[in-house]
C-alpha cells in the first residue's frame, strides 16, 4: 500500500537485470580510478581531455574561492549574477565563434530551458530517435507536438518536415556526436533540409566540444557551419571536465533565453569557482591542442585494433559502444571485466533501446597504448572480439 509500490518496482527491475547501482570512486577521477581500495582501469568516462583533475584549473578554482566565496547566493536575475558568470559567457561566445552564450547549472537543464522556451503548444518539434534524455524531456515538457525520425535518416526528417507546415513554428533538434552510439550527426544536410523548411535548427553538441574540430570547438568548427544554426546547446561537463552547461546563438536568442528559459530563471547560479574551472579549461584548449590530439591518437588505435576483429565495431568518436543486446548478458561481460580490474557499466533500458544494451567505452587522452592493449585482450578472452580469420568461433557475446 502506498509507498511500498517502490519495492516492487525496484524487484521487478532487479528481475530484468535493469536495476541501477553505482560504485563509489575514492580518487580523483582519471584513467585509473580507485574503488574499495583497488585500482581499476576506467574506460567510461566522459572526462576526454583528463580535465577534471588539471593542476591548472584546481588552481584557478581555489583563487575564485579566496576572492568571491563559494556560493552565488541567489539566481542570475535577482542577484547571483557575478563576474566570472559574466566572463565565462563572454568567453563561451568567443570559442563556440557565436554572438552571444547563456550560462545554465547543466546541460540537461539548458536543453529543457531552451527547447520549452522556443516551442509550445501549435507548434512541432522533430528529432533523431536517438536524441539524448535531456532532449526528449524538453520536447515533452514544451507542449509541442513532437516527432521523431529514424537515426540521421535525413530524408525522413525532410518526409516529417514536409507533413508539419500546418504549425506555427517547426524546431528541428539533433546531437552532433551521439553519447550512447559515438557516430556523428550529417549536420550540413540536416541544417540545409531544416533551413529550405524554414524550421529553427538546434544541435546537441556536449560530446564535440573539446574533441572535434581543428581548436576542439565541436562540429560547428568540424563542418564550418558558423553562423548557420539557429540553436547551439554545449555542456562543460564532458571535455571541460568541469560542470554547466550552455546555449549559444545570436544575442536576440539569448536575450530571449533569459527571459524565457524557466530553468535558466528559476534556479541558483553556479559557485563562481566552477566557472572559474571552466574558464580555465577553455584556456588550456584555446593555448594547446595537444591533449586532443593525443585523445585522437588514442582513438585511432583502438579503430586500427578493433579492425583485426571479424565485430564490424565503427569507432568514430571517443565514444565507442561495444553492442551485447540483452541486457543479462550487458551486465555479465561488465561484471567480467570489473573483476578483471577493467571499468565499463553496462548501459540498458530505457538509456538506450531494448535488445541493444552494451559496453560503452570512452576514451581519454591519458589512456595509454597498454591501456587499451590490455581491454582488448580481455574482450578476446571472453569471447567478445572474434578475429577475423577464425572460421567460425562462437563466443558467449556473439
Ligand atoms: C551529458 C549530456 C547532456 C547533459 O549535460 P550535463 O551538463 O551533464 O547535464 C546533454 N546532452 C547530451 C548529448 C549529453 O551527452
């Protein structure tokens, strides 16, 4: 009766091997991280550039504390607007190459703000199948009608787009690196669809800052599409290793965020000392790409081993997903590999669709050659990884 209904929620997720447990770190975050005493070697990190624990920007944190406190105090609006928020918008804009940059707590929140403030009732939102949580919320939450198309399957989106001219408004919204999947977003065709619509172009791109592009400015940067697109969601929780996340556009958009993002207006602004984090680690991206391009040299060497293998595993990103299907099986190779001294959860429903659970991999720029040597001996062993030349060995995973 009651509230008891949550024990027999939490059962019946336990029974389908869908019931979610973290495990507690005890070190700073890195490649190697230390869980009930023991070391394990993490690959699940969205920390690409090994960010998180920079002497730098602990540096720069700890002067933003002895000079503005801790705490904000109250929100943007009212009176928790300070310097460093000021300057690290200012900064934000520089880097994305936008006119303007709204600061949020996080980046679901500045995708649920953004996409409530720009679409309502009357009006159509469309997006990738595979669009992350934080989108699909804001869809939801917004009111609008809401319609998805097979993953970057552009001539569907331009099917939905076709159908939908009876709305006011049409918001096309997609990531441009995929967190779940690694793979990449056709951003210039999907922008040119949206545009020849007279849909508003939004792109998702928390998993490109700090990775792609020349200066690690994301896909804008990738594809050259500065300018292009109406909506630019970012999050400095990923690359940046820090915590907040963003919208960048013109600044009639941002001006318009700050009046009408609820989640930006409704809550208190981050601790000055976060964004000092992330100033400092936009500066360290902005002096240096060599952390990037050490993380590129660690992907392609696991694309160049994961090509020995009969798997047809796509590496695009940092972000490799090593595909199970049931989410049983998900959950006994990651268990496998935590008792090899090997970090990877599996990722299951509803994170991602049924019958594709899996290992997601994410690579960071500290990882080593051995590193990765060393998962990819213990994928072989279990039976996941199938060399090619084997006829047809059959392991567990298979
Ligand atoms: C992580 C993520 C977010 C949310 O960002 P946070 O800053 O962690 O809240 C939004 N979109 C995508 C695609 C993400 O991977």
């Amino acid at each position: 009766m009651g509230i008891d209904f949550v024990l027999d929620e939490l059962n019946a997720l336990k029974d389908r091997a869908l019931l979610r447990e973290y495990r507690t770190i005890e070190n700073a975050q890195g490649p190697f991280v230390q869980i009930t005493g023991k070391t394990y070697l993490s690959f699940c990190s969205n920390n690409y550039l090994g960010l998180a624990n920079h002497p730098k920007i602990k540096q720069a944190a700890i002067a933003a504390i002895n000079q503005y406190g801790w705490g904000a105090g109250a929100s943007r609006l009212v009176s928790g607007n300070m310097t460093l928020h000021q300057e690290l918008e200012r900064k934000i804009a520089e880097f994305k190459d936008a006119e303007a940059a709204l600061l949020f707590p996080t980046g679901y929140m500045a995708n649920v703000g953004a996409l409530c403030a720009l679409a309502a009732k009357g009006d159509i939102i469309i997006g990738d199948k595979l669009n992350h949580a934080s989108i699909i919320d804001g869809c939801r939450q917004s009111g609008a009608a809401f319609r998805v198309y097979p993953h970057n399957n552009v001539s569907q989106l331009e099917k939905l787009l076709q159908r939908s001219s009876t709305f006011r408004r049409r918001l096309v919204v997609t990531e441009s690196v995929f967190s779940m999947d690694g793979d990449t977003a056709p951003l210039p065709e999907i922008v040119e669809i949206a545009k020849s619509y007279d849909a508003i172009i939004m792109i998702d791109d928390a998993h490109a800052m700090g990775v792609f592009g020349r200066h690690g400015k994301g896909m804008i940067e990738h594809y050259g599409l500065e300018r292009k697109i109406d909506v630019i969601m970012g999050s400095l929780s990923k690359a940046i290793g820090s915590i907040g996340g963003f919208i960048t556009g013109s600044k009639h958009l941002i001006d318009f965020l700050k009046n009408k993002a609820r989640s930006f207006i409704y809550t208190t602004a981050l601790p000055p000392a976060v964004c000092a984090a992330s100033l400092a680690g936009l500066a360290l991206l902005q002096d240096d790409t060599s952390l990037i391009d050490k993380l590129w040299k660690n992907i392609n060497y696991l694309k160049s081993q994961l090509s020995k293998f009969a798997n047809n595993i796509a590496v695009e990103s940092p972000v490799v997903p090593i595909i199970i299907g049931s989410a049983e099986n998900a959950l006994h190779l990651s268990t496998k590999l935590y008792q090899n001294g090997i970090l990877i959860p599996a990722i299951r429903p509803p994170t991602v669709p049924a019958g594709t659970s899996r290992l997601r991999i994410s690579l960071m720029a500290d990882h080593s050659e051995s590193d990765i040597d060393r998962l990819i001996a213990l994928l072989k062993d279990f039976g996941f990884l199938v060399p090619k030349d084997s006829k047809s060995v059959k392991g567990d995973y298979a």
